[in-house]
C-alpha cells in the first residue's frame, strides 16, 4: 500500500475511533468490555511468573488480587464495603455471592479474604493466559455438565478446607444473571458448608443497573455497595436441612439485594422462589 494512502487511513481511524466512542454507546461498551478482558489477559501475563515461584497456592490469590484491585479506577467504579466484621478471622467459610456479570470480579478483589478460592466454571481454566493464573492460584475449577464429577470436586474441597485452612467463594446462582434479581440458588455451596462443618457468609453487591447494563450496552461510572452479612451456622445440620439452608440464605440475600438496590417490586413469580418484596423489605432488618 503506498505510505500516504496507510498515513491517511491511520489519520482517520485516530479521529473516527475516538468519535464512534463518544457518539455510540454500543462502540463505548464494546470498547470497555474488550479492555476489561483483554487488560486482565495482559495482567495474567505478569502474574504467571510470580504465582509459578510458589506453584500451584492459594497465596497466589492475594497477588492476583494485588494486581486487580486497580481496574476500579480505570473504569470510575467507587466500591462501598460494608461488614468487614462479618468475616471470621480464623476459621474457614464458604462465601456465597450474586453473580450479575463478569465485572463481579472487581467487588470480589475488594473483599476477597485472604486463603480465600473461588469455585469457577471449568471453561475459564481455557481463558489463555487468566485460566494458566487462576489455576495457579488454586481456583477450584468444576465442570457444570457433569453433576457427579461437580459433586465430588466439592466433597474433596471439604476435606482440603479443614485440612489446609481454605476459605470457599461460590456463586450459588451458578450462573451469570443481568435481570436484576437472583436466581434459585444450586445447592452445592450449601452441601459443602455442611459437609465441613463450617459457617456460611453472605456476601450481596448491589445491582449495577446504574452504570452496567449488558441489553443496553450501558458501562459508566458508578458505585456499588458490597453488603458481608452475618454467618449463617451449619454446625449440626445434615444433608436433609439443606435445601431450608440455601432457601432461608437467599431469602436473606435478596432481601437485602432489593434494599441496596432501591429495585421496584418485580412483578410476583418472575422466578421461583420470590416473596413479594415488600415483605420481605419488613421482615429483614439489614445490620
Ligand atoms: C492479575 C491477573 C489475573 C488473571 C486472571 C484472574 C481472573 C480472576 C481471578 C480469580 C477469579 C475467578 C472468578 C471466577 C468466578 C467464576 C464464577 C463461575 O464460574 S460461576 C459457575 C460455576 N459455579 C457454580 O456452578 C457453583 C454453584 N453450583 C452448584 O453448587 C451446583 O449445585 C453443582 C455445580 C455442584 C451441580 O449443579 P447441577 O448439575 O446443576 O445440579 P443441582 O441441581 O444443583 O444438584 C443436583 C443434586 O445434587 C445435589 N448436590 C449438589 N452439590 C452436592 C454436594 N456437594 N454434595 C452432595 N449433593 C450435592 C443437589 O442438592 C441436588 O440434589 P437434590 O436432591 O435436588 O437437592
Ligand atoms: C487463547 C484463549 C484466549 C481466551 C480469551 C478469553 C478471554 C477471557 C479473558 C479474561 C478472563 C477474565 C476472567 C473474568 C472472570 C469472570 C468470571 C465470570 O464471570 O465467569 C462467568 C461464570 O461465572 C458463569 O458463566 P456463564 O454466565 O454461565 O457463562
């Protein structure tokens, strides 16, 4: 191509590029979401050298954590904290969280505990560079297609979290959810807690519907509370008390879900498991 036709078209794409992301909120999203993915790959690159030292460890998670506790700058993300004290100091937990989107992971690294591994999707181990660094840090992969093998990957996390002194984070929605709400929780974070015998924390972030919105191709500056509840005992409960554990644990969590996030009533039924929210903004006194 001959020079000053390239120099043209490098002109233009430095003036159009800047303009569409101005003028186009779907180009400013798309933007922002390539960025975001593509910084955290970047980053996993300095990472891997550092976690390999130590090897496969959960005290890799606090260099990761280290590394991304600044991504809320760049996107003018303000994250409120509150119930620090919730948090045990010693024992191991299970965490348990809502799962809005991927830029969940900005509210974890705020209060990610320390000796704390999220459970993740099996697929996010293929993520290039970021699965290499979250397989050094001991994320705790488990594949979502097959139940049994899921299961068991939990029963052997019980063991480890008593024996090595892990702390859990598990996304009991399982899932992804931009609606606004919570979906039924899987039970698994609540067998394990069992199993271990240790206390359950919830954790909520409040809906990012301010400044996020994947169907409007909305990303802006915002804040979003991050609320640690009161731990939630296990001890003496079995198998049969589960599912009234992971129901009486969401009712809590969306509860308090809807009050962070001012969310009006959504119309009853929308999902299983949904008191009118009104009641449950009566019965639950956030601490
Ligand atoms: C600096 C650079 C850094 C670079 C990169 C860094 C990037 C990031 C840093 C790290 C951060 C990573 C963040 C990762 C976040 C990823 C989030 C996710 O991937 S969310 C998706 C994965 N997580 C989950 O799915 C957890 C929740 N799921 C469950 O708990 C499920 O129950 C299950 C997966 C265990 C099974 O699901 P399913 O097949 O759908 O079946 P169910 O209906 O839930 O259960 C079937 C029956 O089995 C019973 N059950 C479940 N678990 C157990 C158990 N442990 N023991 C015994 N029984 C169990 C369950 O009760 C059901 O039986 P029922 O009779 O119906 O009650
Ligand atoms: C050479 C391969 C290149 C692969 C490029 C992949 C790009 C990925 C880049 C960075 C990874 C960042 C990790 C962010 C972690 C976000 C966690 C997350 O949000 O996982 C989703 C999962 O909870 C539920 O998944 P679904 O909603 O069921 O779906």
């Amino acid at each position: 191509m001959d020079l000053s036709v390239a120099q043209g078209l490098l002109i233009c794409l430095l003036i159009l590029v800047p303009l569409l992301y101005e003028w186009s909120p779907t180009f400013k999203f798309f933007c922002k979401m390539a960025f975001f993915y593509s910084w955290i790959l970047a980053l996993a690159v300095l990472a891997i050298p550092i976690c390999a030292v130590r090897g496969r460890n959960v005290e890799n998670m606090k260099v990761l954590q280290f590394m991304l506790l600044h991504i809320k700058y760049l996107y003018g993300i303000k994250i409120d904290v509150k119930g620090w004290e919730n948090f045990p100091l010693k024992e191991p937990y299970v965490v348990v969280s809502n799962h809005q989107s991927s830029v969940d992971l900005l509210g974890m690294m705020e209060v990610l505990p320390s000796r704390c591994v999220p459970i993740a999707k099996r697929e996010l181990m293929y993520a290039g560079t970021a699965g290499l660094a979250c397989w050094l840090a001991g994320v705790i992969f488990i594949n979502r297609k097959k139940t049994d093998d899921a299961i068991s990957v939990m029963s052997e996390t019980a063991q480890t979290m008593l024996k090595e002194d892990v702390r859990v984070w598990v996304f009991p929605e399982g899932t992804r959810n931009h609606d606004g709400s919570m979906l039924p929780f899987k039970r698994g974070a609540f067998h394990l807690a069992v199993q271990a015998r240790v206390p359950i924390i919830p954790v909520v972030m409040s809906s990012y519907k301010d400044f996020y919105n994947i169907k409007e191709n909305k990303f802006t500056t915002g804040t979003c509370v991050v609320r640690i509840l009161p731990r939630i005992d296990t001890k003496g409960l079995t198998p049969d008390d589960v599912a009234d554990l992971a129901d009486h644990t969401r009712q809590t969590m969306l509860s308090t879900f809807l009050q962070l996030s001012s969310t009006p009533c959504p119309a009853s039924g929308e999902h299983a498991g949904h008191t009118p929210c009104s009641a449950e903004r009566e019965t639950h006194d956030v601490q």
